[in-house]
C-alpha cells in the first residue's frame, strides 16, 4: 500500500513539472549587474535551478550543526553503555555476595 501511495505521489510531481515546463516556455534574460554579460535561460530550467541552489544552501548551511549534534550523540551513547557496563557488574557482583555460603563440614 506504502508502495503504491509512493508510487502515485511520484507520478503527479512527474505530471506537475511536465505541466510546468510546457507552460513556461519563454526564456528570461538575467544581467548581473557588476558583470558586463547577461544569460538567457529558459523559465523551466530556471525556477528549479534556483529551488536546487536554495536546497544545497540549506544542506551546507546545516552541516555543522549536524556533525555536532552527532558527536554528542555519539558521546552520550557511550557514557550509556559505561553506566550500563557498571550497574550490570554491580548488580552481578551484589548477587554474588547475597548468595548463602555452603559450608563443609
């Protein structure tokens, strides 16, 4: 079922973006104003070259605070397993001495 909805959600953003395309077919001129040249580029490669742009921006921008977090992460995750290895040996070693001492006569 997950599949299918997947599946279904994939070709309707297919179909939006043909849509897209076929629709805004003019090109747009794009001056830079320190440089001296302009770019002509079609209106369908513009738009989601800008989404792509804005998208790695974002990517690069939250980098560093996710390295970060994932060294925390990573740290308390073996702070855990320490404690955990302690109250294991404590707790064997507390059973250990409640057991009753058999003794030979």
């Amino acid at each position: 079922m997950r599949r299918v909805l997947a599946h279904t959600f994939l070709i309707l953003c297919v179909a939006l973006i043909a849509l897209f395309a076929f629709s805004n077919q003019q090109d747009i001129s794009i001056g830079l104003f320190p440089l001296p040249f302009e770019v002509v580029i079609p209106l369908y490669l513009l738009i989601p070259l800008l989404f792509l742009l804005g998208y790695l921006f974002g990517c690069l921008t939250s980098w560093p605070t996710k390295v970060a977090l994932k060294r925390k992460v990573r740290a308390e995750e073996k702070r855990n397993k320490a404690m955990r290895d302690e109250m294991d040996r404590r707790t064997t070693d507390q059973a250990l001495t409640s057991l009753p001492i058999a003794r030979s006569n």
